[in-house]
C-alpha cells in the first residue's frame, strides 16, 4: 500500500497538526484517511506524527509492503537511514516509526514535492483548523437533479430525523463505540494514581457496574451478539463482566486498553508525587512526551489507543462495540474523534462507571454523541 502522510506547524513551534493517506497502490482509490491536532509543536514533529498515523493505518488494513512517500526531506533521508536523528523531541518518534516498520515485510520511504502531497497536506490543515476552532469550508453541493424532486422542493411526506452524517457530510455506516470507565476502586475513591496496579472493585464500584449494565442493556440493538472488549484490569474486567452478563455476550480482553503505567507514581496522590520530584511533575504536566519515572507517556497511551481503534474499526466495521477502560484510553479514543491536541487530557472531566459514545465513519469523520454520562447511577 501507498502510505502519503504530512504534518505542519503555524509557527513552528506553533498549534500543529497531520495528516495521513492510504491509498491502493494499483487504482489509487483511498483506503484510509488520518488526521489531528497535535497542540503546540514543530513542523518536524508533526510530520513524524503523520507518518506514524499512516504506518499504524496501512497495518490495521493489513498492509504487508508499504512505500512511503512524504514532502519532508528531513522525515524521508532520517528513516532511509541516510540522515542521523539528531534533535531529542524527535528522536523517540523516529523510534517509534522503526518499530511499526518492522511490523511490515518491507518499507520504503519516497520524497515527494508538496504539488504531489496535498491529500495528506489537506487534511493536516483541516486538523490544525478544527483544533483552532476554524469551521471547515461546505462541501460543493450536488447538482439538484441528481436529488429526488420531492426533496429540491424541499417537500417531505414524514419528517426525517437527522443523524450527525447529515451535518457533517460522512459518509458510510459508522462503527458506534461505547465507552465505559470502571467502578470505584480503593484507590480511586482515594484519588490516588492507580495504573497497572490490579486493585478490585469497592462495593460502590460492583454497584455502579450493575447500573451501567442495566442501563447498557437497555439501549437498542444490543444483544448476545455485541462485541465487548475490555482492559486486562481486575477493574475494567468486572465492569465489562457486568454488562456482558447482561447482554448474554462474551468479553474479550484486549491489552492495548491498559490504563497508563505510572511507574514510581504508582499508588500515590498528586501531592505525594510531586513532592517525589516538583520539577520532573511539573514537566509532566506540561509536555505530554515526558513519563512519570519508570513509566509511560501519555503520547505513549495515545498512540497504542490509536492502534485499537483502527484495529476495531476494520475487525467491527459499522458495528455497535462495547469498551470497557479506564480514564486516560477513554480519553485518548474521544481526542481520536474529534482531532483535538492533548490539552483534552486535562480539561476533560470523565467520572466512575461513566458512559460516552462515539461514531467512526469508514470515510475518516467521527461524530461524538455523548460523554461522561452518568444518569444511571442517580
């Protein structure tokens, strides 16, 4: 597959974005689209970041031999192995791009002019336009006689609801994703950061996972059939365990759905952690690249979230999929859908055993339709 990827920053460092294309290599059809808001950062940066979302995409179709081809010079001489990787916020993507390459039976990178990349410049821009609030420009209606007449005079016999592709000009039927944070634990009723540590639920946390099981199962057309897919976290595991029994289906454990590693942090308060290390805390919360000690990044977080999204939109393509995760996959999946930079991370507010809902459309948009509802624990 053809992998064209790109990424730009306004003022370098400035609010940043990528974009991302993969396209057939015999009809030139589009088989995948990427694109976000990266915050504040460079132009180099963000073309690394293109590239890692068009590598992850080609994979999540299957992709075996990929030829990448990119207008950054610096991106293409560096992963040819030509040019040495030199500057330290740019040396773990680079990384991070060989290990996904070596994923791939072969991998060749191309430097293209930027007259031949403005699929992936195109939707950089958009990325960075949505992160800064800009509405996108209207898509060129079609002509009237293409429509049903009934529908130019603007004449309907019933009313029609109108679903977010309506708005949004998406096309295709989405794969509907439903987010579910666990129930309370010890440590999280104790606002302790709780990461890899296998801790159960509380009573409370049992009983917040039975209203989110009874309230999930009450939605439509969920049933036996429904793909529940959950973090390998005692917690996670008997929240999902709690709808699954409900809906009479099977869950499925999924790695990549882990909550953060917060290495040394492990167990302990805010407080407690920054007194530990106030400038190493303090860096953290700045710049999401950096990781607690012994840790993980949250850029780390979201790019393996990355992966599982793109995994479940080709395995449970416009389908309905249960997630059941913690805090920061939860957020890193609903920063995927609306292509924002990583300050979402701190100024979304995501409860216990809380329910979000998110659409991911075949041909790139995403609709979120609820987040951190928690109606059915009143």
């Amino acid at each position: 597959m053809i992998v064209e990827a790109d990424g730009g920053s306004r003022g370098n460092p400035g609010p940043a974005g990528y974009g991302a294309v993969v396209l057939d290599p015999d009809t030139g059809a589009v088989l995948a689209e990427r694109a976000e808001g990266i915050g504040v950062t460079t132009n180099n940066v963000a073309e690394y970041q293109g590239l890692l979302a068009g590598l992850r995409a080609a994979a999540a179709l299957g992709a075996d031999v990929v030829e990448v081809r990119m207008d950054s010079k610096l991106v293409v001489e560096q992963m040819s192995g030509r040019w040495q990787v030199k500057h330290p916020s740019m040396k773990p993507l680079a990384e991070r791009a060989r290990t996904l390459a070596g994923e791939f039976s072969r991998v060749t990178y191309t430097w293209i002019p930027r007259e031949r990349n403005q699929r992936a410049d195109r939707l950089a821009n958009q990325a960075m336009d949505a992160q800064a609030g800009i509405a996108p420009k209207p898509a060129t209606p079609e002509p009237p006689a293409a429509r049903p007449k009934a529908e130019q005079d603007g004449l309907f016999a019933t009313p029609r609801r109108m679903s977010p592709a309506a708005w949004t000009g998406a096309h295709g039927d989405p794969t509907k994703i439903l987010l579910l944070r666990h129930g309370q634990t010890a440590m999280s009723a104790e606002r302790r950061y709780s990461g890899r540590g296998d801790v159960p639920l509380t009573e409370l946390g049992r009983a917040q996972a039975a209203a989110a099981a009874r309230r999930i199962a009450a939605l439509d057309g969920l049933g036996p059939d429904t793909p529940v897919i959950t973090s390998p976290l005692d917690r996670a595991r008997r929240t999902a365990g709690a709808v699954a029994d409900a809906l009479g289906a099977k869950v499925r454990v999924h790695e990549g759905l882990v909550e953060t590693d917060f290495g040394d942090w492990e167990g302990r308060t805010f407080t407690e952690a920054y007194e530990r290390d106030p400038a190493l805390h303090d860096r953290w919360l700045a710049d999401t690249s950096v990781p607690p000690p012994g840790g993980e990044s949250f850029d780390a977080v979201h790019e393996r979230v990355a992966r599982v999204r793109d995994e479940l939109l080709v395995e449970h393509a416009g389908r309905t999929v249960l997630v059941v995760s913690h805090v920061t996959p939860i957020k890193a999946l609903l920063r995927l859908a609306l292509e924002v930079g990583p300050s979402l991370l701190f100024r979304l507010h995501l409860d216990l055993a809380s329910l979000s809902i998110v659409e991911f459309y075949p041909d790139g948009n995403a609709s979120v339709r609820l987040v951190n509802d928690i109606s059915h624990l009143d």
